[in-house]
C-alpha cells in the first residue's frame, strides 16, 4: 500500500482560513476543497497554537525561519549560476559590449528571467529592451552573414581551423573581411581552431537551446485526463488593490486541477497552484504529462522548471505575446472574470476573493455544464471517461 500524499502547505492555510472566517461547518469546507474533515482540524488547531490560542502545541516559526534561510540560498544559488554561465560569453576584467551583453541575457533570460541577470550582471534591463525594439543595422547584419560562413568553415574543417585559416578560406571563397572581425566573430560564437601542444582549458557555452519548444501548436486537445495542462495567471481588481489568480486546467475535461490567489505576481503564486494540480492529480514521474503556457517569466523562472522536472512533466510554452498560443486558458480567465467577478461586482478585499473562487471552482468543476463536453460538467465527464475505460477490463 502506497504511502498518502501529503497536502501542500498553501491547500492547509486556505481551508484553514475558510473554516475560520467564513463560519461554515468543518465537513462542509473540507468537503469542498477535497480534504479530510480531521485533516482540517488538526489544521485549524495547529493556526490556534500559532495564534497563541493555545499552550498545547508547537509553533511553526522554526519552519518559517528554515523556509526564509532555504529561500535565501536559493537565490544564492540562482546569482552563482548566473555569473557561472555568464563567465563563458565574457572575457575576464573587461566591460561587454552591447552586443555581447544582449547575446548572454538572451541566452540566460529563459532559465532566470531578464531582471535577475540584468542586476547580477550590473547591466541595464532598459536598454536591453531598447536595444531589441531597434531594427538591426547594417554592421549586425553583416556580422549575422558573416558569423555563417564562419561557423560553416570551421565544422567543416572538424574544428580545427583558427582565425588565420577561417580568414583565408573567406578570401578564397571571394568573402570580403578583415582578419579582426573574423576574430571578434569567433571569440563571440565560441569557437577556435586546433591549439598545439598543451590546449588552454575555457568554459564552452552550451550551445543547446535553453527555451522549452511549443509542444501544443495550438492542438488543445486530448485523449485523457493528465495529459495536457494548460497553465495562466489573470487579475481582478479590489477595493483594497489587485489580486492575482493563477489556474491550471486539464485540457481533456476543462477541470481546474489548481489555482491560487495572491496580492503579488512573484513565482510563489503560479508554484502554489502548480502544487496543488499535482497533489490533486497525483501527478509523479513517468505521466507522459504535458504542461503549457505562456512564456512569462513566472512559468520560465528557475523553480518552476524544476519543479516540472521533478514530477516528470514535459514543459510546452508558446510565443510571445500571442493570446492565440494560450487561447484555452485565456478562455478560462475570461469565465472566471465573466461569472464570479463582472457579474457579482469587485469584493473589498482578497480574502473576499479567495472565498468566492472556493466556491465557484467547487462549483465549476462539479456543476457548471460545458459546451465543449456535451454540456456535461468536468467531474461527471472524467466519471464517464472511467467507466469506459472499466468497462473492457470487466467484460
């Protein structure tokens, strides 16, 4: 018999603050949110203890301060991994220059985002932007061609043309350019020719792309749950500011297997509804699982990939700014928006909110009829899957 999965830290704060503050029965919180009514419990009496209601039980302020501590090598981490890959795209002691320090942000923007690299690399995000809205001039689209025949000559040679060879070969080929541009050129794509006797040892950039591919084409279909996830963040508007909403919908029956709401855009948010999708699901190594979204920096940070990684999930993400790539969680925003936001009006705060949302998604899930499935709701259209899936075994 396999172990029970344990419930995300975040699912025990919300049913938590459900139970108190809404007044309704702990049956009927737990119920709607999946949980076991004496898991909730146990809950409700570990927030007392920390509320210093009560003498019986441990605090968890020893857990907040490792969390802090794990949280603040992590990003440790991130900053030492940065400078590590960066090392292999500039030279030691000298200031990049604008090209050289567009090609390591671009490179590095997918694993970190561009701000993180940008500030631990002392360089302007700004004008990276700027930089990237200009046309290309003339010199760096030369520079493009000529980085082509460079890097076609030299694999060509088994890599073992340097500088004065490739410059030559250009020549004979009735290339025009000057033996330093050839040079500048190499030492950017990181590329040299055969050394004799003892080579020198470099960091190598990886020349393997780092952004996840588009895995979904726009096909939002499949044939069984936990197949394709669709994941995006949206935001509403309170009297207190805004607040964000983070869904991940299963593709094949429309269900919201995760969601959360927070008064901040940081990875924590989309991570909290990525956790519960899996806690949900039962999601572990080996699902043939596919997770889709947007290329925002949230879905594209560090953890999350990680985090994707370790439970087996294949990572898809579309195009920039392109609602089309995206268009079934889009989809679901804007129903969300539509029925529990424009249609009862703002709440004042983002407790508010998160109440609403426990209720509506009970209720979507389990209630709300789909077009797209028959008019069935998720939860009995996932029932039928079940049972035909049963029915052959049992025949």
């Amino acid at each position: 018999m396999s172990a029970p999965r344990k419930y995300p830290e975040e699912l025990r704060e919300r049913a938590v603050r459900e139970a108190r503050s809404s007044g309704r029965p702990i049956a009927h919180v737990a119920r709607d949110l999946g949980i076991h009514p004496e898991a909730l419990r146990n809950w409700i009496r570990q927030a007392e203890a920390d509320a210093g209601e009560r003498t019986d039980r441990l605090t968890t302020q020893e857990k907040d301060e490792l969390k802090r501590l794990r949280k603040e090598n992590a990003e440790l981490r991130r900053a030492n991994d940065i400078l590590k890959a960066a090392s292999a795209f500039f030279r030691q002691g000298a200031r990049p220059a604008p090209d050289e320090a567009d090609a390591v942000i671009t490179h590095l923007r997918d694993d970190f985002g561009v701000g993180p690299v940008c500030r631990e690399l002392d360089l302007s995000e700004s004008a990276y932007y700027a930089r990237r809205k200009r046309p290309p001039s003339a010199r760096s689209r030369r520079d493009t061609e000529l980085a082509g025949h460079i890097t076609r000559i030299h694999g060509a040679s088994g890599g073992a043309y340097g500088v004065r060879r490739v410059h030559h070969q250009l020549r004979r080929e009735g290339i025009d350019a000057a033996r330093c541009t050839v040079e500048r050129l190499m030492r950017t794509a990181g590329i040299e020719g055969v050394i004799r006797g003892q080579r020198r040892r470099t960091t190598v950039p990886e020349s393997s792309a780092v952004r996840p591919p588009d895995l979904v084409e726009r096909r939002f279909a499949a044939d069984r749950p936990n197949r394709l996830w669709v994941a995006d963040m949206t935001y509403v508007r309170t009297w207190s500011g805004w607040v964000y909403v983070a869904f991940v919908l299963d593709v094949y029956s429309r269900m919201v297997v995760g969601w959360q709401a927070a008064s901040h855009m940081r990875t924590e948010l989309v991570l909290d509804a990525l956790e519960q999708a899996l806690w949900a699901r039962g999601i572990h190594g080996g699902s043939g699982l596919v997770h889709h979204s947007d290329r925002g920096s949230q879905y594209l940070s560090l953890r999350y990939s990680e985090r994707l990684e370790q439970a087996g999930i294949a990572r898809s993400v579309g195009s920039v700014a392109d609602s089309y790539d995206n268009a079934m969680a889009e989809a679901l925003n804007g129903t969300f928006k539509a029925e529990l936001i424009e249609c009862h009006g703002p709440r004042a705060t983002r407790e508010q909110v998160e109440r609403a949302l426990v209720a509506w998604v009970g209720w979507y899930n389990t209630e709300r009829l789909h077009s797209a499935l028959g008019y069935a709701p998720p939860a009995e259209y996932e029932q039928n899957h079940a049972q035909q899936d049963t029915a052959p075994e049992a025949a």
